[in-house]
C-alpha cells in the first residue's frame, strides 16, 4: 500500500523540480517606433555561433566569433579550432583574410550588421498588418511579429539593385535578451546559415 504513495511523492518532486519555459514577453499596444528608438542605445554587439555557407547545393561549416557596431565589424571564422577566415570592415574600407568572392562578403558584411542591427532603421514607415509590422525606409523593409515584436523577415535594397534577404527564426533568451537564435542571408545563389548561441549588447 506504500508504494503507490511513494511512487505519487517522487512524481511530484520531478514535476516541481522540472525546469519552466520561459515565455516571451509581449508588446501588444505597444508603440512599435518607441520601442524601435529604445533599441538605439545599443552600441556593440558581441556574439558567437555557428555559421553555414551555402552555394550551388554545397555546403561549408564553421564556427564564428563577431564583434559588431553600426560603423565597424570584425569577424573571425574557425573550422576545427583554426582560423580560416577573417573579415574586417569600417565605414571606408572592408578586407577579408583570405580574399572572398563579393557575394559572400556582402552576406559577412551588410547582411550580418543589418541582420543583428535590426532595428537601426532611419526615418521609418510603419504599417500595422493582422499579425505583423511593416517597418520600412528607401533601402530596408522589416516585417516585425505583432505580438513579440521580434523581426521575422528583413529585405536589404543593394545599391547595384539586388537584394539581400534575412529570414528570422527560433527565438531564444541569450544572456537576459531576447533575440532571434536563427537567421539565414541570402544573396542570388549563396546562402549564409547562423546559430547563434552567445549574444551580448553593450550600450
């Protein structure tokens, strides 16, 4: 008679000693430009992940360490523990180590600063849709989730008229922020797949 008793008070310590998802907090009512320029005060990003290159159905993978701001990235890429590549870019001048093909350097360089940097849109348009915002200037168009107010979608207007598209996804709570853990750059026949698994924002 008791073991169902003691099988009962060993169920109930694991399911109160079970770890309880986090729920993502939601901005419903919320002025979306407000919480846009809020995002302003962030000067630099640190962040690790593991990033995937893309191109003609072959793939190539790797781990990346980045250090970012809204003038300058620096990002170096491992594979197996060693270094093998390493791009560096400033207002004036971007150089990678060993030299890359455009395309991939304009996925390393616009796209992971404006993939990470998604809320640096100037002057802004907004349109509140059935389940998203369309955030939008000349050259950037951001489709934000209604309810989290995390990005999901970005299209960034090249100057020689391409395209570089973002796609959103998973979002997790990294180092007390919530962030996007998923995001996939792609640009004509290349594709830039990152993880991430630290992220830290220093204002």
């Amino acid at each position: 008679m008791r073991l169902p008793l003691v099988l009962c008070t060993v169920f109930l310590l694991l399911a109160s000693c079970a770890a309880k998802r986090v729920q993502i907090p939601t901005y419903e009512g919320v002025d979306v430009l407000s919480v846009l320029s809020g995002k302003e005060t962030v000067r630099a990003i640190d962040s690790n992940f593991s990033i995937e290159f893309e191109k003609d159905g072959s793939a190539m993978k790797g781990e990346a360490v980045l250090k970012l701001t809204p003038e300058t990235l620096d990002l170096q890429v491992y594979s197996l523990g060693f270094l093998v590549a390493e791009v560096m870019s400033t207002d004036t001048v971007t150089r990678s180590n060993p030299p890359i093909d455009r395309n991939r350097l304009l996925m390393l360089v616009d796209g992971i600063r404006n993939s990470f940097f998604w809320w640096s849109i100037k002057n802004p348009e907004i349109k509140e849709d059935e389940d998203a915002y369309r955030v939008w200037n000349s050259w950037r168009r951001l489709l934000l989730n209604r309810k989290t107010l995390l990005p999901e979608k970005q299209i960034i207007e090249l100057e020689d008229g391409r395209r570089l598209t973002v796609v959103y996804g998973e979002p997790a709570l990294l180092e007390g922020v919530w962030f996007p853990s998923k995001m996939r750059i792609e640009l004509s026949n290349q594709s830039v797949n990152l993880r991430i698994k630290t992220l830290s924002l220093q204002e």
